[in-house]
C-alpha cells in the first residue's frame, strides 16, 4: 500500500527541507563485492545470477527502513512492500521494464521473476506493480565494468542498484556494483549499510 505522509513526522525531515528542490538530489555509492558464493549457488541450484542477485538486494533493502519511503512530485509517500524492477531484453531487440514483487521466499521469487521476466520478452511489454517501493537493477553483462552512474531525471525518485559482467579470478570471484539513492530517501550511511547486508546476504547462501 502507498500513503502520503508528511515529512516532519519522519526521521528525513531536514532531508526532505535540503534536498527535495534540489536539481540534483542523487548520491551514488560503488563498492565491490566477492560474489563467489552467488555464483558457486547458482550452479549447484541452476540459477540465475541476476535473478539471485536481485532477490539478495530485496531482502539487504527490506532491512533498511529508509528502504520503504519515497519521494515523488514534492511529496513523500510510505509504502508497506518492495519489488524489483529489471530491464529486459525483449524478442523484437528492444527493451522491457518489469516490478518483480518481492519475498523472502527465494523459489516463490524465482518463479514470478521467470514468469514476468519471459512474458516481458514474449510480449514486448512492461509490467509495473504500483503499490510497493520499486528498488530498480540494471545489469549491463556484455562486460565489466567498474562503476555505473545513471541518468537522473524527477519521473524516477527510486534507488537503482546496476552492474556489468562478474570478474572470475584465482580465488574468488568479484563485481563492482554501483547504487544510486535520492537523498531525501537516505543518507550515505544508510547507503553504507545496505550495501553491508547486501554482502552479508551473498555470503550467507
């Protein structure tokens, strides 16, 4: 469910003072992570890496608070749900935008990332869901890469989490991922931490 609330009955209040009409509100964060568990799981489980690593930002998001508030057109609204978006390639080489519901049951989320995924690809067509705090993904696999910043533009508030191709090396296996928050959503240190227990949810698969 999406509601509006006000602002100075939340802990982002001076966020929100600072950095609502701000031309350029985002802040963007890139660590690397080790994904060598991500990827080991995926192949004992046949397995999507991205889709797992979509469920893992899910469930690192869905510890954060901040996580569940947005804003958007001068107002901030709480939602009580998240979902992921991803960016699909579709069959006519265009692309496909679909919101993944998110739950913590990872073969529940695997199959409706499977189903809308596909039918995005099939169809040509975009699926939205409206009422849960859409935390977007991109991932660019054609290569590495070392840090992604995205367009800002005030039709998309949301975090956006991307990446490009993992890095295989000796003993472990590594991906710079770059997040991209609103300030008015969180700060650098909220940031911080969800990138912490996203780590956190890799290594313990």
């Amino acid at each position: 469910m999406k509601t509006e609330i006000n602002p100075q009955d939340t802990n982002r209040a001076d966020a929100f003072s600072l950095w609502m009409s701000s031309p350029m509100p985002m802040v963007t964060l890139v660590k690397t992570f080790d994904v060598s568990k991500a990827v080991k799981y995926c192949k004992r489980h046949n397995m999507s890496f991205n889709m797992l690593l979509c469920w893992c930002i899910g469930k690192a998001a869905s510890y954060v608070k901040e996580f569940y508030i947005l804003p958007e057109n001068g107002k901030l609204f709480r939602y009580d749900k998240l979902a992921i978006n991803v960016i699909v390639n579709n069959k006519e080489g265009g692309i496909n935008s679909c919101d993944i519901p998110f739950c913590e049951d990872l073969e529940a989320f695997q199959k409706e990332y499977s189903v809308l995924t596909k039918s995005a690809s099939d169809t040509c067509k975009s699926s939205f869901v409206d009422d849960a705090m859409v935390v977007g993904t991109s991932a660019m696999i054609a290569t590495e890469l070392d840090c992604i910043v995205n367009q800002y533009t005030d039709k998309f508030c949301n975090p956006m989490v991307m990446w490009g191709k993992y890095r295989k090396g000796w003993f472990k296996t590594t991906l710079p991922v770059s997040f991209q928050f609103h300030h008015v959503q969180m700060d650098g240190g909220h940031g911080a931490r969800f990138l912490q227990h996203l780590q956190d949810e890799i290594n313990s698969l």
